[in-house]
C-alpha cells in the first residue's frame, strides 16, 4: 500500500479532495458499491493515517540523508573554487606585466616612426618636387607636349594630379618670362578638366557611382568643379518625369538622387538645391508656362492657373526635406516668380469669369422660359393701385395681370449651379490672393453672387410675381402662384446663407471688409423680405377680396331666409368659398416654413374670419336660415382648423356661439349670452347679432332684450 501511496502522492498536481475520494471508493468497493458501511471507512482512514505517517518518517530519513551529502559536496566545491581564484589573480598579474611591456613597445614604435617621417617628408616632397620640374620642364620646351602621362587615358587621374598641381604652380609665375608656358599649362589643364567630365558623364550614364566619386573628388581641385554638378543635374533631369504630367516624377526623381548625390558629391545638400532650383526654374517654369499660355477660354485658364498652383505648392512642401541649407521660402519664392505674372492679373480675371458665367447661365434659364426679361416699370405699383381703384368703384376690369400661367421664374438648379461657380471663384481666390488682398477679393466675388443671384434673379422674379398677383376683389377666381415664389425665394436664400458662411465669412471676419459683407448682403436680403412681404400681403387680400365679392354676389338672401323649411345643409356660396380656401391652406403649409408659417396662418385665419363675419352680418335669420348660417360657420370653423392657430380657432368658436343666438329661443337669449364663450365680448357685438334675427321688433317689444343690454363684462 505504501508504494501505492507514493505514486499518488507523487502526481503533480495532487488534490488532496481527489485522493480521499478514491480512498472511499476503493472502501466501498470491497463490500459493494450499494452498501455503506461507515466503521469500516472510519478504520479506512485510520489505517491510511498511519501509513501516511510511516511514509513520511521514511521521507523525513531520506531528506536528512541527502541534505549531509549536499554538505559534504560543497565543502569539495568550495575548495576548488578557493584554488581557481587563487590562479585566476595570478594570471591578472600576468596579465598586467604584459600590457605594460606593449605599451612600452609600442612608445617605441611611434617614436621611431616619427623619426621615419621626419626623414621620409622632406625626401617625398624633393622626389615630388623632382617630378613637377621634370614635367614642368615638357611646358618650358617649345613645341607640343609629347609626355605619354597625357595621352594616355588609363594614366587620366596621374596627368590630372599633375596638371592641377602645374597650374597652381604657374599661377605665381612672372607673366613676362613665362608666358607660353603658363599659356600652355591652361590649355592642358582645361583639355584634361573637359576629359574628366567627360568620363563622369560617361561613368553616371552607366550607374558607375565608385568612379563617379572619384572623379568628383579629383575635379573638386579643379575650377570647373561646378560643370560637373551641371552635367549631373541636366544628364539626371533629361530622362521624363512622369509621362505628359511633370509633378507626378519629381518627388521620386528627387529621392532617387539624393541618394546618389550623397554617394558622389562633398556637399550633397548643396548640390541638391541646386537640383531642385533647377526644376523650378526649367522643368516646372516652361511646364506652366505652356499650359496656361491660352488664355481665350478664361474659366478652363483659372481652374488650370489653381490646379497648377496648388499641386507646385503641394511639391514644394514635399521638396523642403531636401532644402536644408538653404531659405525655408526658397521654394515658396521660386513659385511665387513662376507664377507672378499670372497672380498679379487673377482677380480682374476670375472676376470678369465669374461675372461672364453667371450672365451666361441667367440668359440660358430665361431662354429655356422663352422669356425676354422686361425692365420693371418705375411706377407699376401705382398704375396698379389706380386700376385696382378704378376697377372696384366702375365695375370694370381694366387691369392687365399677367401670370406668366403659373411660372415663377425661379430655379433652385439655376441658383445652385451660380453657387457651385461663385464657391470654385471664392476656393480659388483663398489659394491665388495675397493674404492683404484676400479679404478684399473676397467681397469682390461675393457682390458679383449677390448682384446676380438676388438682384437678377430672385428680385426680378419677385418684381414678376408681384406683379402677377391678381387685384384685390376680382370678379373671377383669383390663381395664386406668390406662395411658390415666396417658398422658392426662401430655398435659395438658405443655400446662400450655407456658401457665405462656408466660403465668404471665414474669410473676411476680423478684417475691415466684415461690416461691409454683411450690410451688403442684409440690403439685398431686406429688399426680398419686403417685396415677400408685400407678396403675401397682396395674396391675402386677393384671395379674401374675392371671398367677400362671390359671397356678395352668390349668397341669396333665400338662404337664411327662406319662406318654407328646408334642409339644413351648408349653403352653395359656403361649400364654393371653402372648396377654394382648403387647397390654399395646403399651399401654405406646404410653401411656407419656420415661424412665416405661423404668422402668415394665423393672418390668414384672421381674414377668413374677419370676411365671414362681415358678410353673415349682412343678412336677416329666420329659424331655418339661422341653422343653415350654423352649418355655414361649422364648415368655415373645419376649414380652418388646418391653420393650427389657437386664435383663429377661438375667432371661429366665437362666431359660432354668436350664430347661436340667431336660432335660440327668446326665453334663453340671457343665459346663452351669459355663456362662457360669449360673456367677455361687448354688449354691442352681441346686440348687432341678435339684431339679425327676424323676430327682432317682437323681442325688443316684448323686453326680452332688457337684462342683454344691461350686461357688463366680468
């Protein structure tokens, strides 16, 4: 059992609550798996206990047994240890012996090298010195020059040292008694300068960056190092940039170089502006000058001119890692020279295109209208007036109202197509314009959006509208059409508002052009708000002026009247009125927005009522009538009910109650004008309606009407 228990014991990881459990199903298992016998797993556990006991005393003894012999082994081990230190120190000591030998040794060398040196200079610089009056001598002797050192290409880098060495030589050399010699050293050394960039060029034509080096140190000596950067700039700038578009290879172009140029140059950060400057002045320069040398089409121009513009500023920000040691504006001045002669004329010329594209597309909207626009006439509003005047006293229609059948002139398309092309112009205009101009260019821009989109269009189509309104208390049925213009004029407004506060505020605010930006717009803006104004005003009084003339015209007296009874149904003139006004509140609801809405409802309403009113007051009641008079004001009072208006609605409800007085008994005339709704009115109000009913002289007899005319309001 114990070996059993060790097994247990041993697994890793042990869980104790594991190992009772099969402690128990073991127990259980010798008397069967369907009896429990708790003695017998009590003596279990006891006898286990004691195992487990005796198994840790054996471990205990073995633990003890180890832990000695670990003792013992490192006491072996620290000894060994003691004795490896001890050999360890003496080889540092060794170690240190050596080191001084070396530097001993090594004093020596040095100082005998100097002594070498001091020997050898001097001998190096005769031998040298030997050599250029050797060949110093080839120039002294008349006739050509038949040393192989320059004939020889393979010796190109010897007869270059040599030669630069000459000609420094010669430069201090009296002009009289060394003339042709000193002629003769020029010619060589310009013959020999013109072969090493020769085979520069030749050497970076085949991606030779070693010797490309090379020769650029050696001709780093010589005058015309600069021709070298030249020939590596123009031979390095000839291959194509980027197919017909020259800003698409030059980033990569650059960065390909740069990489080189610091392989072969002293100065690469030199040489690489200059690299650039080069692009700027050639490449880029004659690339824009060629496509905006046409200037007949002045829109394709500017959107060129901006394209052009931002991508070399783009460029030029893309460019500046390159540009270390020189101006950070170097680039922003070379695009500022590119495109000089072009910016100095932009805003008369985005102007004058501007200008041109909006005339263009007002005279394309009026000739798809087939409309010839008129000037409005200075005194159309009192000609109007007078005929209106005329009209109604003479009743004869003597006023030309011309409605155009409906069209209001106004087009939300042609009114986002002038917004499209004024915010390109205002875009266009924060790219090309100096900061000083900026603001000033800007409003420039903005009045010519104004002029057209306000004044041409929305003011003249407003002139039209008003003008097509038909005069106050017509014979026939007045067309409305003002509440399309008015809601179009609106539209339009609100998608100026968005372009000024997008293109046009950002960029005038705290500058002295703010003020007037804004008075000018507000002028155009109050000139439409008056004209809508007048608009609805003119509307609400043709429509209601017609209302009263057809109810004058088509309410019978019979109605209210009548000699017999007769259904009490709304009368014809009623459902005619209220079969015109439905479709208008629609119109209104739907032309009309945010808090216009309500107050043009609520006018509206007002009129209605006001009209109703005064018509009703213009008749005589018997029983029968007066129910048909009820039936007319609950028709007027749902029609109305649209209009949303709490006073409107409590306009209706007073006249309702009053109709009631029309068909109440006598006995209850006093409590029904006691009534809540009627209490608050005047005294007067009431009698004048009650004055209406056909038994009136009977009442007033019979002083019925006594307490009414004694009321008061409470």
């Amino acid at each position: 059992m114990l070996s059993q228990y060790v097994e247990e014991l041993e697994q890793d990881p042990f869980e104790v609550e594991e190992f009772i459990e099969r402690l128990c199903w073991r127990t259980n298992n010798e008397i069967g798996s369907d009896q429990f016998d708790p003695d017998l797993l009590h003596e279990t556990f006891v006898e286990t206990i004691k195992d487990l006991k005796i198994l840790q005393e054996r471990q205990q003894r073995k633990c003890d047994k180890l832990e000695d012999a670990l003792k013992d082994e490192q006491k072996v081990f620290v000894k060994a240890i003691d004795k490896f230190v001890a050999k360890h120190q003496i080889s540092v000591d060794y170690f240190h012996q050596l080191d001084e030998k070396i530097n001993s040794v090594a004093g020596k060398v040095i100082h005998l090298g100097e002594q070498l040196e001091n020997v050898n200079i001097p001998r190096s610089r005769a031998v040298e010195a030997q050599l250029l009056l050797s060949h110093m001598g080839d120039f002294l002797m008349p006739g050509p020059i038949v040393n192989d050192v320059y004939s020889d290409k393979g010796r190109l880098f010897e007869a270059a040292d040599i030669i630069q060495k000459l000609y420094m030589i010669s430069q201090d050399l009296p002009a009289s008694r060394f003339a042709n010699a000193k002629k003769k050293i020029e010619g060589k050394y310009d013959e020999i300068e013109m072969q090493l960039i020769e085979e520069f060029a030749t050497a970076q034509k085949m991606e030779n960056i070693d010797r490309m080096k090379e020769i650029s140190t050696i001709l780093s000596q010589f005058k015309g190092y600069s021709q070298v950067i030249d020939v590596y700039i123009e031979q390095s700038q000839a291959v194509t940039y980027g197919g017909r578009d020259v800003f698409d290879g030059i980033v990569p172009l650059c960065h390909k170089n740069y990489k080189i140029i610091k392989q072969v140059f002293n100065a690469p950060d030199q040489v690489m502006s200059k690299f650039i400057l080069n692009i700027y002045q050639l490449k880029i320069n004659q690339f824009v000058q060629t496509k905006l040398d046409d200037r007949k089409d002045e829109g394709k121009y500017l959107k060129t001119l901006y394209e052009l513009y931002s991508r070399t500023l783009k460029l030029s920000n893309e460019l500046q890692e390159f540009m270390k040691e020189s101006d950070d504006d170097l680039l922003q001045k070379l695009t500022a020279n590119i495109f000089s002669s072009h910016l100095a004329s932009y805003i008369e010329v985005e102007s004058r295109s501007l200008e041109a594209r909006c005339q263009l597309e007002l005279r394309k909207f009026y000739e798809n209208k087939n409309h010839q626009k008129k000037q409005v006439e200075r005194f159309h509003e009192l000609r109007r007036d007078m005929q209106a005047l005329i009209g109604a006293r003479t009743n004869i229609n003597i006023a030309q109202i011309e409605d155009y059948g409906g069209e209001t002139f106004l087009s939300e398309e042609l009114a986002i197509n002038l917004l499209q092309q004024s915010s390109c112009a205002l875009e266009r205009c924060c790219l090309l314009s100096k900061e000083v101009d900026l603001p000033r260019n800007i409003l420039k821009l903005a009045d010519i959006l104004l002029r057209f989109l306000l004044h041409e269009h929305v003011d003249y189509a407003l002139d039209l509208g008003l003008q097509a309104i038909p005069i106050a208390e017509c014979k026939s049925t007045p067309q409305i059409y003002f509440f399309d213009v008015a809601q179009k004029c609106n539209t339009i407004v609100h998608l100026l508002e968005k372009t000024y506060n997008a293109s046009v505020i950002p960029n005038v605010l705290s500058t002295a052009q703010y003020t007037d930006c804004i008075q000018k717009k507000r002028f155009y803006l109050e000139s439409i708000e008056t004209k809508i104004e007048t608009g609805l005003e003119r509307t609400l009084n043709a429509i209601f002026g017609w209302v009263k003339t057809f109810l004058q015209n088509e309410q019978k007296k019979t109605d209210f009247k009548p000699d017999s009874d007769v259904d009490t149904v709304a009368s014809n003139a009623c459902l005619s009125v209220v079969q015109y006004v439905n479709p208008l509140i629609t119109l209104i609801q739907r032309t009309i927005d945010g808090e216009n809405l309500s107050a043009v409802m609520t006018e509206f309403g007002v009129r209605y009522h006001r009209v109703i009113y005064e018509h009703l007051q213009q008749f005589q009641y018997n029983t029968a009538g007066a129910m048909c008079a009820i039936c007319d004001v609950n028709e007027y009072r749902k029609s109305a009910r649209p209009l949303q208006s709490p006073l409107v609605t409590q306009l209706f409800d007073v006249l309702h109650a009053l109709c009631n007085l029309l068909l109440v008994k006598v006995e209850n005339l006093q409590e029904v004008c006691g009534g809540e709704t009627l209490n608050y009115l005047d005294k007067s109000v009431v009698m004048n309606f009650i004055q209406l009913r056909s038994d009136y002289k009977s009442i007033k007899i019979s002083n019925s009407l006594k307490g009414i005319s004694d009321q008061r309001h409470v």
